[in-house]
C-alpha cells in the first residue's frame, strides 16, 4: 500500500527512492493552469528520467502564487541538470511555454514530439499582430518558443523523434514500457500542414485565421501515453478531448490504468462516462490554477467520475495541482509546487488512503 506521506503536500518532497530498489517517482508540478509532469525511474543502481511537457512561460502565472514554481527552478531545486527524454505533447503555450528554459539550462539526451519542422522554418519568428485575439496572440508566443526549442536541440544534435499512433510498446529501461495511444496519423499531418501554411503566410488576417484553426484541433494532436510499471499503470492523455477516445473505445483498446491524468485541467469537455468505465482509476490528478472562472475543474465532471468509479468499488481519490476549493473534493488546502506520487514495482497502486 502507498502511505499517505507519499502524497507530497509539503513545501519540498523528501520521496528518494532507495537506489538500490526498483521505483518510480511521478512530480505533478504546480504551474498554474498547464502541464509539468517529471517523472524518475530507478532500477537497481540506474536512473531514468522524463519530463512532459512545462508549463507556461507567462509571468502572470506565476507572480503572487507561492506555491507555483516554474518548471526550470523544480529541476533546480531538485539538482536535476540532465533529461534522458523530454517529451512535448503539443505546443500550446501552457504546455510547452515554460520547456525554453529548461533546454538552456539542461541537457537533453532525446525529445519527443508530434509536429516536425522543416529547416527552412527553423528561427524564423513569427509576428504577433496587433489586431490579434488571445488565442490567436498565444499560438503565436507557443509556435515560436516550440521553434526555438526544436533548433536548438537539433543543432545539438539531439534526436527528435515524432510521435504517431499506432507505435510498437517502447521500453524505457528493463521494467517500464509505454504504449503510444495518440495522436492518430490523420490529426498529426492536419497539424503539420497547418504549421506549414502559417509559415509561408506569416503574417495578418490570413495567419491569424490560420493560427486559430491550429488552437482549435491542436489538444487532440497532444502525445497520449500509457505508461507501465510493474503492476502499475499510469495515463497521461495531455490535453485531448472526450471524442478523441471514441476510436479506441471502439476498438476496445485497453485504458485502464491506477493513476490518470485528467486532460485539458478538469473541463467537462475533456471526458465522458464511457472513457472512466474503462480507465477505473484509483488517483486522478488535475493540473489546474485556482484561478479560472470558466467552470475550470468542472464538478460535474468530478462527480462522475467518483459516481463510476464507486460502481467498480473503488474510492477514486481525486487531486489537484493548485490549491482548488471545490467541496467535496477539495477545500482549498495548503498545497505544495508538486503532487508526488512514489510507485513500486512489486506493489499495485491502491490510493493513499489507509486501508
């Protein structure tokens, strides 16, 4: 059973796993409204590192909010300087805003990705207009930092592989595989075509409209992946939306899974009814600001899932990143810069709740 210590809800996690044993160690980093997750694997005297995705780069997010920490200052605090993979889900600036840094200050050994760019387009900035929408000016600061990003790790010589479903199980190390569940080929060339056309336009009306499409179809492009660790078994879907999964629901593919990431940061969009029936998790994590006024997380969707989950005799316990008053499932508590969840190999996830 996992203690509830292992929750870490103080200011600093002190969870190091016993180099000598088989663990692994999942941070959901506290970056406001986006997605941090650095995740550590140790094997005997070896370990194996991850991060998906960093936050936003917008001071806003940050200024007056303690307990949010950028992504760079977490892996500075935890003495962490190298990356064996760095993964970006997809280049929505509350995802990948805040990556900009941690590749000036960290080396990484390979990245992953779902949207190539050609030479041609690497450096090039694009323009923000002044008469542009929120949305429209976003993409434009997310493409730029994605850019930068990409140039610098291939002039580093860093492989940069893109990420399509369907991929063949990937193992990380000797214990931990994932399988790639998106995005699908068709919504990944929708995305490199886009991209394409944004850079030989450029500029004005025609970009912005452009810019907007990308912003409406990119969460649904986001990397999905089911990570497997012993009897352990973690979704982490990015951004995507609920029909995103009707494909593989209809294939029957397997999703259930002990700990979920709940995607796009708890709106009701994000699942449905059928997709909890067969994830059955036993944590839920949202990576979600305090902040919102948009029904950002969603009870609603919080008591569905709870509502489903009870069905299968599980007390789903449900977790937020910031510090969320949303009675029942929170009460604004003190919270900390991350969630820490500590996994062994040789013991199935049963929550953090004694027994």
């Amino acid at each position: 059973m996992i203690e509830k210590s292992q929750v870490n809800m103080g200011k600093k996690s002190n969870l190091i796993p016993n180099p000598g044993s088989c663990r692994m160690k999942i941070d959901f980093i506290n970056v406001g409204y986006g997605d941090s997750i650095y995740i550590e694997i140790w094997e005997n005297n070896s370990r194996y590192n991850m991060l998906i995705d960093g936050g936003s780069s917008y001071e806003f997010e940050y200024n007056k909010y303690p307990t949010r920490i950028r992504t760079a200052e977490f892996l500075k605090q935890k003495g962490i300087a190298e990356i064996d993979l760095l993964v970006i889900t997809h280049f929505h600036e509350d995802h990948v805003g805040g990556l900009l840094d941690v590749v000036k200050t960290c080396g990484i050994k390979k990245m992953w990705c779902n949207c190539a760019l050609k030479d041609e387009f690497l450096g090039k900035r694009l323009e923000q207009g002044n008469s542009y929408s929120q949305d429209a000016y976003n993409m434009v600061t997310a493409l730029n930092i994605y850019n930068e990003i990409y140039q610098t790790l291939q002039a580093r010589k860093v492989p940069i592989e893109i990420i399509r479903y369907p991929l063949d199980i990937i193992h990380f190390t000797k214990h931990t595989s994932v399988e790639i569940l998106g995005p699908p080929g068709t919504a990944s060339q929708k995305l490199h075509d886009y991209v394409e056309k944004v850079y030989q336009t450029m500029e004005g009306e025609a970009a912005e409209e452009i810019l907007l499409d990308i912003h409406k179809f990119i969460n649904n492009t986001s990397i999905v992946l089911k990570l497997e660790f012993g009897a352990n078994k973690i979704l982490l879907p990015g951004d995507v939306y609920a029909d995103f999964w009707e494909e593989l629901l209809k294939r029957d593919v397997s999703l259930h899974s002990h700990i979920f990431k709940f995607p796009h940061h708890g709106h009701e969009d994000a699942i449905s009814d059928r997709l909890i029936e067969k994830v059955t998790p036993r944590c839920v994590i949202v990576p979600v600001s305090n902040d919102r006024v948009d029904n950002c997380p969603a009870a609603s969707a919080m008591d569905m899932i709870k509502s489903i989950c009870s069905l299968s005799g599980i007390d789903v316990e449900i977790h937020f990143t910031d510090i969320v008053c949303l009675p029942p499932f929170s009460h604004g508590e003190k919270n900390s810069s991350s969630i820490s969840l500590l996994l062994d190999y040789n013991q199935e996830y049963m929550g953090t709740r004694e027994s």
